[in-house]
C-alpha cells in the first residue's frame, strides 16, 4: 500500500515524468509517472521507463545504486528514495575528492556489469551528508547483452560516462577542464552540435503543442 506525499519534481516539460516521493510498505519511494501525458509521450514514457527498471535489475546490489520496486502500471514506476543532495545544488570548491573517487568507482562498477549510464550529469549524481555517492535515473542507459564483451556502442557511451565524470571533477576541484581524447573527441564534439540543434527543434515542436 502506497500514500501520497509530495511532489519532487515538476517536469520541465511534456516529455518528462512527473515524480513524486510516497511512502510503499514502510520504504520511501520515489514514483515516476508518465500516465497524464498525451499518448505519443506516453509511449516514450513507457519505453523510457522499461529501459530504466532493466538497468536497475542488472545494477541490482551495487552499493550507490537505488533498488527498484517494481512497476505499478505500464506508466509508473517506483524506485528507491535516496535522502542526498543533488551535486547540480552544491558549489565548485564545497565539495571533497572523496566524492569524484567514489563517483569513479560506481562508474567503474557498473560498466563491469555490462551497463553505461549514457547521460551522467551533475542533477542525477547524489552526494549524502557523510559524503557516500549515489547515481540515479537511467531512462537512456545502454545495457550491453554480454557484459563481458560490450559492443561498440555501449563502450562509447562508456566512455561517455568517464569523461562526464572528468569533466565534474575539474569543475568542483577547480581542475583544468579536461578535453575528449582522439577519435572519442571527434565524435563528442560532433554529437554535442546535433544534440544542441535537436533540443532547438524541440523546443520549438513543444511549443507548437
């Protein structure tokens, strides 16, 4: 049995889940609900969130990552509450290496079981208050079918999740920012100007709608 509680996150627009934090048999939860958008976001809804509880299930047991609990319709699903501030809400300097070794180590951790995050950024990176790391929401993770022979595309966006990770570091060590390495740079650069003229696109189909 589930009670409402509050609500965590109001989506920045139509594609987005509603979350919200509840109560599930005694555990906090956070629930991700795409049930009140318009069916073709609906449906990417429903495929983003099949995606994410499978990368929990292969993720299953390692320490940083949330539990899933499980569907509750085609639309909803309830993951693990993690009580730690997102890394986007705290400062360069006010954060300790500790954190981006950790971070590290969890990257490192869940690439061995066949698993790229695929968009790490600084709103999905926890950090709680005796400074243990968390890593959350993997709607776009890439799950390779043999975990011990990832294929090309899943070791890209392997690498994709390091350097994401390196460039974090720089950021709140006040580092120099690190650039892609060799032929991995080239296509980042590349995929950063496609990404940056879709969201355009976007923006603008959204707000035809």
């Amino acid at each position: 049995m589930s009670t409402p509680r509050e609500t965590l996150h109001q989506p920045r627009n139509v594609s987005k889940a509603h979350l919200r934090f509840e109560q599930q048999d005694g555990r906090s939860v956070v629930v991700k609900d795409y049930r009140k958008r318009k069916s073709l976001f609906k449906l990417y809804g429903r495929l983003t969130l099949h995606n994410e509880a499978r990368a929990y299930e292969r993720l299953s047991g390692i320490p940083g990552i949330p539990a899933c609990f499980g569907f509750r319709s085609l639309d909803v699903l309830a993951i693990e509450y993690i009580p730690a501030i997102p890394l986007s809400r705290q400062k360069p300097g006010s954060v300790p290496k500790v954190v981006f070794d950790r971070l590290d180590q969890l990257v490192a951790a869940m690439h061995e079981r066949g698993v790229a995050n695929a968009d790490i950024h600084r709103s999905n990176v926890l950090v709680s208050e005796n400074n243990e790391v968390y890593l959350v929401d993997f709607a776009h993770a890439v799950i390779a079918q043999n975990p011990r022979q990832p294929g090309m595309v899943t070791r890209w966006c392997m690498e994709l999740d390091r350097y994401a990770c390196a460039r974090m570091r720089a950021r709140y060590l006040h580092l120099p920012q690190p650039s892609p390495p060799g032929v991995f740079g080239v296509v980042y650069r590349v995929a950063t100007r496609c990404k940056k003229a879709l969201k355009r696109m976007k923006k603008i189909f959204l707000k035809g709608n």
